[in-house]
C-alpha cells in the first residue's frame, strides 16, 4: 500500500478521458524543497527569491545566489524550476533597501519589476546568477507586477545582454525560457500583447484577486467578504488562458486559487497546463484531477460562469466539483 501510494503522488495527474496538468510546487524557503520530492511536485512552479534579499544585510551576492538556485534546481529535477525575480515591496520590505520617502500605498507603490528596472545592479545580480545556475539544465525565468509590455522587454532585454555578457566569460549555459507573472488587471488586458513576448505565462491570482476587486489581501476584514473566487477574476483568467493559446504559451496558475478544489474543474475546462502550489497540497489535488472528466468540465463550465450573481456561480463551480469528487 505504502509503495502503490508513493507511486500515485509522484505519477502525473491525467483526467480520466487522458488531459493531463502538471502540479508544481511553490517555494518560499529552502527548507521547502524536500517537501516538493516527498509530495510528488512536478517541479517548482514559483520559486520565490525574497528571503535571500531579507536574510541579507546588503543583498545576496551573485554567487551566494547561485549556490542557492543550483540547489533548487536539483530538488526540481528531472522537472523544471521556474525563478521569479525579486518581488519587494507591498508587504515584503527591504531595510537596507529604503523607500523614501515612505509610501503610503506601498501595494501601489514601488514594487515587483518596478524597483528592479530602476536598481538594476540588484537586478542584474539576480539574473546573472539565475542564468549561470542554467548549467543545471532545467532552470527558467519570471517576472512579477509587470503591467506593460515595455517592461517586460526592458527586463528581457537586460536578460538577453547578461546572457551575451556570461557567455564571453566562457559559461556554459542552458537556454532559460523568460515568462511573465499576470497579476494585475492590466497585465491580464494585455495577455494578446504579452502573449507575442514572454515565452509563458504564470498567473499569481493572490495579486489579481487584490487589484481586480480592490481588496487588500492582508486584511480579513475585506478579503473575507469574497472568501472563494469572484467571476471579474474568472473571467479574466479565461481572457488570459484563451490569448495564450492564441499564440502557443503555455499558462500556469501559482496563486491560491490553484489548490481551490471547486476550480479544478474550470482550469481543466480552460486547458491550463500547470497548477502550482504548497506542496503538502499537491497530492490532494493530483487525486482530483484524477477524477476529472475534461470534455464533461468543459461542456458544463460555461453555464456555471453565466450565473449572474457571484455565489450562484460559485455555488454551479461546487455543484460541478461534486460530480467528480
Ligand atoms: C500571487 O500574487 O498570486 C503570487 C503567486 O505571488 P505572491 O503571493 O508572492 O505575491
Ligand atoms: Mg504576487
């Protein structure tokens, strides 16, 4: 029993008419990467690097990074790790990296992708260190709180000559596929857009939930008044999924809502191709999708999403959920 239970939480998650998803695992520190092996994660899906930049006095330096993302990247395999740059700011703040003067919106302020185009030593630090640690061969890249394509480029950009820069120093490098977060509205509005530039996208729901329905994720008081996904959201991720594919990228989904077992049917339904989360989640939702019938998820989605009223459509999702688990 114990054998045929490892089996099941490191095979993959295949709905029962064969779709299959991946089902990574996010990480907030090093202590969660045996976690990630020991619940069958298909891999990191959001490795998130703030801790090395709060542990430090001054900022991590390029090797001390490196040791640490070839570490993850190690955990990972043979699946990949996906690296999303620093993401301070809002709720994660730096002391030897002060804001001045003090913000008083710091969620609308200075933050993810913003502050690392205008640090750029930081910035070009970090990326230097995730693309020598693509020696390990499964190593990619993100970016947070992007809301314009003009970023991403400046960011890929700066990607692209650390690249050219590491390689003269004699490097032997992997390619590092460069993606981008959709977390904010306009980032989502913008998915055709983005679509033709990142090679994949990740959508952080926690952020999107937080700027779609001007709710602040941090305090209860409001957060609880929506306490399971709204339909602007929903809707939203469908824009995004549906102008990926336009173009060919893959999608996954790193916030909350993707252990949300009511929603396994939705992203289903949508074609998303990976579900990252905590990873004492991960077997959990590997066994649902198991149960999952796609092409009955998907004739039975759009008539829950069309309810007008935000609980009657939670209320189908469940109803739907129920069918298969
Ligand atoms: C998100 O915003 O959904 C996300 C995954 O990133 P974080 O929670 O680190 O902001
Ligand atoms: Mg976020």
């Amino acid at each position: 029993a114990q054998i045929r239970e490892a089996r099941e939480k490191r095979g993959p998650a295949v709905t029962t008419d064969g779709q299959q998803m991946r089902i990574s695992a996010n990480v907030e520190l090093p202590e969660d990467l045996p976690l990630i092996r020991e619940n069958g994660a298909d891999g990191v899906g959001l490795y998130r690097t703030e801790f090395l930049f709060l542990r430090s006095e001054s900022g991590p330096s390029e090797d001390e990074q490196l040791a640490v993302y070839r570490e993850a990247a190690e955990w990972a395999k043979p699946h990949r790790l996906v690296i999303r740059t620093l993401d301070v700011g809002g709720d994660k703040l730096l002391p030897w990296l002060s804001m001045r003067p003090a913000e008083k919106n710091p969620f609308l302020g200075f933050r993810g992708i913003r502050l690392s185009l205008e640090r750029e030593g930081i910035f070009r630090t970090q990326l230097r260190a995730i693309v020598r640690a693509s020696d390990q061969g499964n190593v990619a890249v993100m970016f947070p709180m992007v809301t314009d394509v003009s970023e991403f480029r400046r960011a890929r950009e700066l990607l692209g000559r650390v690249r050219a820069e590491l390689e003269a120093e004699g490097h032997r490098l992997e390619e590092v596929p460069c993606g981008v977060m959709i977390e904010t509205p306009a980032a989502a509005l913008m998915a055709d857009l983005l679509a033709r530039e990142a090679d994949f996208f990740s959508i952080g729901t926690n952020d999107l939930v937080q700027y779609t329905l001007a709710i602040d994720r941090l305090d209860d008081r409001v957060s609880s008044l929506y306490p399971a996904p709204h339909t602007a959201v929903l809707r939203l991720i469908q824009g995004v999924v549906r102008d990926a594919k336009k173009q060919g990228r893959s999608v996954s989904v790193c916030g909350e809502m993707a252990s949300n077992l009511a929603l396994l049917p939705f992203f289903v339904a949508l074609g998303v191709e990976e579900l990252s989360m905590g990873s004492i989640l991960i077997p959990r939702v590997k066994t649902a999708i198991r149960r999952i019938c796609a092409s009955e998820a998907r004739e039975r989605v759009e008539a829950a999403l069309s309810r007008k009223e935000v609980p009657e459509v939670l209320e189908a999702l469940n109803r739907l959920a129920e069918r298969f688990y």
